[in-house]
C-alpha cells in the first residue's frame, strides 16, 4: 500500500481554502451584482461576461462541483 500523497495537516489546510474560496466567492458575487452601472454595455458586461468568467475561475478550483477536490487529494496516490 502507498503512504497518502497529503499529510493529514495540509489535508485540513486544503480543506480551509476549499470553503473559504466559496464564502469569498459568493461575498465578491453578491457585491458585485449589486453594483449600479451607468451605462448599458458595463451592465451587460457586468451581467454577463464577468459574472460568468467569475463562475469558471471558481469551477477552476473545484469548488463549483458539489464534489470537494479535498477527497480527491486524499485519495491521489504518490
């Protein structure tokens, strides 16, 4: 059997991030969609391209699965 590639300290320290990126994430979101543009294109803009570039930046980190990465890298093997 193969020793875990993770050692149970940087396991939990992964597992800290994993929520803090959905908690800042959704904090930066809310603040951000609750912004009041002057013109239509920055609100288009606003709406659409970096409201969805911003969701693709979290589904990067795994956080946007539902499936923790965390249990992942506790699996990986050396």
């Amino acid at each position: 059997m193969t020793e875990p590639f993770y050692a149970p300290h940087q396991l939990a320290e992964l597992q800290e991030g994993y929520y803090a990126v959905n908690r800042t994430y959704e904090q930066l979101l809310g603040e951000y969609l609750s912004l009041r543009l002057a013109g239509e294109a920055a609100d288009e803009y606003a709406r659409h391209g970096f409201v969805r570039r911003f969701g693709t930046l979290k589904r990067c980190t795994g956080t946007g699965t539902g499936r923790p990465m965390i249990a992942v890298l506790a699996a990986s093997p050396t």
